[in-house]
C-alpha cells in the first residue's frame, strides 16, 4: 500500500474513476463527492495520509474544506494536494492556503509519488 487518500471531487462519477485508478495504483481511497462538512468529519475520524481536493469545480468548496482542514488540531498536518483549477485559482489559493500542493490531472500520479509510503 502507497498510502491512504481522501479523495474530494464535485462529480461522482468522475470522482470514482479516480478512485479506481488511483487503487489499481495501491492507493487506498476514500471519496467524497457532495458534501465538504462530510468530507471534513470523515477525514477527522479516520486521518489520511493525504487530502486530494479537485478545484476544476467548486473551487469555494474545496477552499473552505482545506481552511477547515488547516485550522484544527487534528488534521493542521494532513498534506493538501489540490488538482487542477484555474491559474488565477490557483495563485489566490497558494496566497490563502500556502502550505498545500497544487497539480494537474496529468502530474497527479507523480505528485502522490512524492508523498507514497515505503515499504
């Protein structure tokens, strides 16, 4: 195992493909696709090794939920990787959340590498 994902994207469907991508690849993942207070409350529960947020839609969503995620105790230290969004998006959001990692779809799975558990 490479290591445990949330996965946070506003399409279930495409959040699911994904998912399924990402397992084939020995991730384990856990998804959420309607609700940011949900994702939050899971991932408080049952910390992951990382957060994987999708900005190409509900960009407000996805922000809110890495405050969130940045502002308590228990998951403060979770890496945050957002995925795609607009470049205007994604400079305003390294300026408000500058500790997160920001990539596209196409360097997603190289960006997770950097982050893959050993062993």
């Amino acid at each position: 195992m490479r290591g445990k994902v949330f996965l946070v994207q506003w399409d279930a469907l495409s959040a699911q493909a994904l998912a399924k991508e990402l397992r084939v690849d020995g991730w384990t993942i856990d998804v959420e696709s309607k609700d940011g207070g949900r994702a939050y409350k899971l991932i408080k529960a049952n910390p992951p090794d990382i957060v994987l947020i999708d900005i190409s839609r509900k960009l407000s969503h996805g922000r809110e939920l890495a405050f969130v995620l940045r502002n308590v105790k228990a998951t403060r230290n979770i890496p945050i990787i957002f995925v795609d969004g607009k470049v205007e998006d994604v400079a305003n959001l390294r300026n408000k959340v500058p500790d997160t990692v920001f990539t596209t779809s196409r360097e997603l799975k190289n960006t997770l590498m950097k982050f893959a558990k050993s062993g």
